[in-house]
C-alpha cells in the first residue's frame, strides 16, 4: 500500500491531525459571530451603493475579526498545551513542549538537568497566560456586536 509520501506518525501527520481537531471547533467559535451580522448593515450598505465586496470588506470582515482572532487564540492555547495526541501519535519522537515536560517529569534527563522540565513548563505557563488574556480582550471587543 503507497503512502504518497505522508506518514501521519510525522510533523506534518501530528499537524494533521491537529487540524482536524481544531477546524469544527473554529466553526463552533465563530458560527455565534456570523449570526451576530445584522441583515440590516448589509440592507444600508446596499442602498449606499456599496457592492457585497465592499460589504464584507468594511462592515462583515472588521465585525468578525475579534471574533476570528478570539478563536485563533483560543485553538492556538488548547493545541500548544496538547499532550496526550502529539504523545500518542509520535512516542515522544517529536520535540514538542509538553512532550518535553513529560520526559523530563518521567526522569529521562541527563545528568545536571533535572529541572530543565519545570523551565520549560513555566515558560509554557507564561506563554499561555499571555495567550488567554489576549483571548479575554478580544472575546470582550467581539461580545460588543453579540449584543
């Protein structure tokens, strides 16, 4: 059986399978955004002379973007803090951050770097952070149009 060169047991396979995880539920994020579109900005925009291009360009793409980027970063947190798929898939081959943790928690360390796990999970912690206050900002601008 030909494999065309795609092994999901690879980068590429685990970012496959990320993205397969991680699309419906960016279609669940943002589907409340798109009902969010008043039928009447796009009637205004209409009897502005404005074509469904300039529609979508000035009024529906800047009234999704917060909540795209909200779901971009909400996806992008729940991905880099992912054990179990990128573990299961690879058996730590790859040098993801929570696999790295894992074996640095597990005791495969060499000698002089016992708590190179723990740096590296306050630098996950860090970066998380960061991640879920710029999710908290963004989900405040997008609840804005939700009303």
């Amino acid at each position: 059986m030909a494999n065309f060169g795609f092994n999901l047991y690879t980068f590429s396979g685990v970012l496959f399978v990320y993205m397969y995880f991680q699309l419906p539920l960016m279609v669940l994020v943002v589907t409340p955004a798109l009902g969010g579109l008043r039928q009447s900005w796009r009637e205004a925009a209409e009897n502005m002379g404005a074509s469904s291009w300039s529609y979508w360009r000035y009024v529906g793409i800047p009234v999704l973007m917060p909540s795209i980027l909200g779901g971009m970063l909400l996806l992008f947190g729940s991905a880099f803090a992912a054990y179990a798929t990128a573990e299961s898939l690879t058996l730590g081959v790859i040098a993801l951050s929570p696999i790295q943790i894992g074996n640095f928690l597990n005791g495969n360390v060499i000698a002089g770097q016992t708590h190179v796990g723990y740096a590296i999970a306050l630098g996950m912690l860090v970066i998380l952070s960061i991640t879920m206050i710029f999710y908290s900002l963004v989900r405040k601008r997008a609840s804005k149009w939700l009303r």
